[in-house]
C-alpha cells in the first residue's frame, strides 16, 4: 500500500481485500474519470483463444438491459470490454456524476455471469466475421508465426482464434470461463480523473466488494522461449500477394531492467525514432519499404523488440539485406553525440506526451503495471536517460539488436519470394505452405 508522487501527480496505489490492485490518479482537469481495467486471462490453443474472444464481447450488458435508473449513467459512460492474448480488459470513460453507479455496474459483470444463451450465440457469429478479416492480415500472420516458431502451438497463446473455433463455443462454456478466469486477484483497476482523493479508495472497495472470483489458481501458459538460428528465415506462403510482411523479432529487456533506457535509444536509433536510421535507408532513400519501424511490444507476456518492413515483392530480398545491414552497423559502432542527443530528446518527449490528457496517463499507467513496473516508473526515466552513454548503445544493441539473435519471418507469395531470397548469402529459407504448419525452432544446431 504506498502513495507516491510521479511527475508531480499523486498516485495512489492500494490493494483491496479481495485481492485487487487499485491505481488512481487525481486529476481535475474534466468532470471525467478515465478507467482502465485489466485481468489476466491467457490460456493456450485456438479453442482458449474463441472462448476469451466471445468473453470480451459479451461480458458488459447493455443500457437496454437495465433498470432505468441506472441504464442512463451506464449509456453515457459507454465502457467497452475486450481481449487480447494475454488479458482481457475494460475501459471507457465516465462523468465524474456516474462514477459510483458505473463501478457497481462493471464489478456486477464481472462478479458473476448474466449474459444469457441467446447473446453468446450472436456473439460468436459476429466475432468469427470479425475474426476472420483480422487473420486474413499480413502483420497478423507474421506476428502469429513468430509465436508459432517460438513455441509449440498446443502450448502457445492465440491472439486471434480461427472463425472456425467460434461455432463451438458453448454459452456454458463462456460462463465456466468467467467464472474461473476473471478473478479480482491479478487484477489491475487504473483510474485517472476528476475524484476526492480521500475517499476514492473506500469507493472502489465498497463496489467490487462482491468479486471475488474463483480463489483457485488458474493455470497459465509458460513464457516463451524465443531463439533464433542466423541466417534462418521462416517464408508463410500468402498466395498472390503483391507485398510482403518481414518481421524480425527477439527478447528485450523489462522496463525495470537496468539496460532498458540504453535499448530505448538504440531502439529508436535504429527504427523507432523519426528519421531512424532504418526509415531513411529502406524507405527514404532506396524506397523498398512503405513501412520500416522497430518497437518494444509485449508478446505473449514477454518484452519483445519488433522489426518491421512491409516490402513491395520485388525489393523483399533488398530490403532484408539492408535492414541486416543497419542492425550490424549499430551493433558494430558507437552513434554520434548528435545521434544520442537526439535519442534522448525523443524519449523524453514521449514519456512528457503519455501525461497530457487523464486518458493517455491512464493507458501509460495500464501499461506500465500488466508489464509489471510501478507507476512511478516514468518519475527517474529522464534521468535514466541521461545518464546512457554511447557504448551503452552499443552494448544494448548487442545484446538485444544483433542481426543473428533475431528470428526473421517473411509472410508474403511465396512462389516468387524464395527465388529472390535465394541470391542472399548465408540465408536458408524455411517455407510453409500454411501458418497453421509453422513448426517451432530448433536450438540445437
């Protein structure tokens, strides 16, 4: 239980007694409070990832579905819930007005389940249409390749599940899920907004006093194991695409670690920055690539340093070797005093930027505690920063960067791909004539 000041704010931070963390953050701006709510919810296979799917959709009500004197503050806070691969979530926002009988609402959905048979079974016909467009996706299919190639797919986590999986979903099944899954405990509330600060604490215990949840641990899936093998390249067939999807992935550090801000800058040297070196060589200047970025994301519960390059067909090999290239020459050599200097002006900026408005401190602070930092990770960050010198960089871009410590997986046509790939030297080129045949990597090489 502590209370501290992050950037000026005060940020309390409480654990309730049925097991709920509690975040919240004073601010006055608006008659509005920010909500951002989120429980662990991972679980492995297509058949995990269809039931969580129609979970996320159907666990609020609707104003409809209320009595009148309290569908009106429900209408107008318009929370919305949903999942992805390791959690599901709610948020929106409420008038300051509505806060209390919105809490009550949103700990009654997830004390217990109240959707009834009919509801499921039209969400599960909407969520398969919806579902089927977001797989049909090349990022898509890469990022679930590269889960694929991290870990077998039985024990893997499914972000989006086939629209195959939907129609065996059972309503009963749904609420057997809820009931065993959404627990308080694990659970994280964020509130940003125009509230009393002496007294929101006791506001929130009192409306989620009734979640509790199954006390039972429910299994989750192990982390990943990522590794790659250098020169390995996994090419998903993706028939008669003009473009292709390249996608180079490997562990970064946690946002607690002590080599975090020395990745940071290296990360935004390489691809993550405006004018990054990967941006200007790829797409600016040799126009290969209308997409070349790097990001830290979390995948499958793992801080994870994301390349991306979205190539037209013909320049894909190009574009790989260049993108190579880049990776080595950070890794191989220092960044200049302005290239660092610039680097911590960027960083800086973002972390300014994530507290300008309660709802984007409020998402930054979602973020920040499912990664498991602490809201006043972003109070010494600048200073963290600042104190990275450049064989910092160049260490984290080792660590972290290195070309041959990535895997690489390339989603596009893959009758004209591996021809072109074929020139590139020290490559081998791994085909898949389907995502669902991916196999995971092989270490021992």
């Amino acid at each position: 239980m502590t209370d501290v000041r992050a950037d000026t704010r005060v940020v309390l931070d409480r654990t309730l007694s049925n097991g709920l963390r509690v975040v919240a953050v004073p601010d006055a701006t608006a008659p509005l409070v920010e909500l951002r709510l989120s429980i662990p919810c991972a679980g492995p296979g297509d058949a995990h990832a269809a039931r969580a799917q129609v979970l996320g959709d159907v666990l609020l009500p609707s104003a409809a579905e209320l009595p009148p004197e309290r569908a009106l503050h429900w209408e107008i806070a318009g929370l919305a819930a949903g999942r992805d691969v390791n959690r599901l979530g709610v948020f929106g926002c409420i008038p300051t007005a509505s806060l209390v009988p919105v809490l009550r609402e949103t700990a009654a959905a997830l004390a217990a389940p109240r959707y009834p048979d009919e509801r499921v079974l039209e969400s599960r016909q909407r969520v398969a249409a919806e579902v089927a467009i977001g797989r049909s996706e090349a990022r898509w299919m890469a990022l679930a390749a590269l889960l694929r190639r991290w870990s077998p797919h039985q024990v893997a986590p499914c972000d989006i599940p086939p629209p195959e999986a939907l129609p065996q979903v059972e309503p009963e099944s749904v609420r057997e899920l809820h009931r065993g899954r959404l627990m308080p405990r694990g659970a994280v509330l964020v509130l940003v907004g125009d509230f009393a600060p002496d007294g929101i604490m006791a506001t929130v215990d009192r409306a989620f006093a009734e979640w509790r949840g199954d006390e039972r641990t429910a299994s989750a899936p192990e982390p990943l194991l990522p590794g790659a093998v250098p020169g390995d390249v996994v090419l998903v067939h993706r028939p008669r695409s003009t473009q292709a999807e390249l996608l180079l992935a490997g562990p970064a550090p946690h946002r607690t670690a002590p080599d975090r801000p020395a990745f940071d800058m290296a990360n935004v040297l390489f691809g993550g920055g405006v004018s990054s070196r990967l941006s200007r060589n790829v797409r600016e200047e040799k126009g290969y690539a209308y997409v070349a970025a790097s990001a830290v994301e979390v995948v499958a519960g793992l801080p994870t340093a994301l390349v991306r390059v979205a190539v037209g067909g013909p320049a894909v090999a190009d574009a790989l070797a260049e993108t190579r290239r880049e990776l080595g020459a950070l890794v191989g050599s220092p960044p200049t005093e302005r290239e660092i200097g610039h680097a911590k002006q960027l960083l800086a900026g973002r972390i300014g930027t994530a507290a300008v408005s309660p709802s984007s401190y409020a998402t930054f602070l979602a973020n920040l505690l499912a990664e498991g930092a602490d809201p006043q990770w972003g109070a010494g960050y600048r200073d963290r920063v600042d104190a990275v010198a450049a064989e910092d960089v160049v260490s984290a871009a080792g660590r972290y960067l290195n070309p041959d410590r990535l895997t690489v997986v390339l989603v596009g046509d893959a009758d004209v791909l591996a021809d072109r790939l074929a020139g590139l030297p020290d490559t081998r080129v791994q085909r898949f004539e389907r995502l669902e045949l991916v196999t995971p990597q092989q270490r021992a090489r």
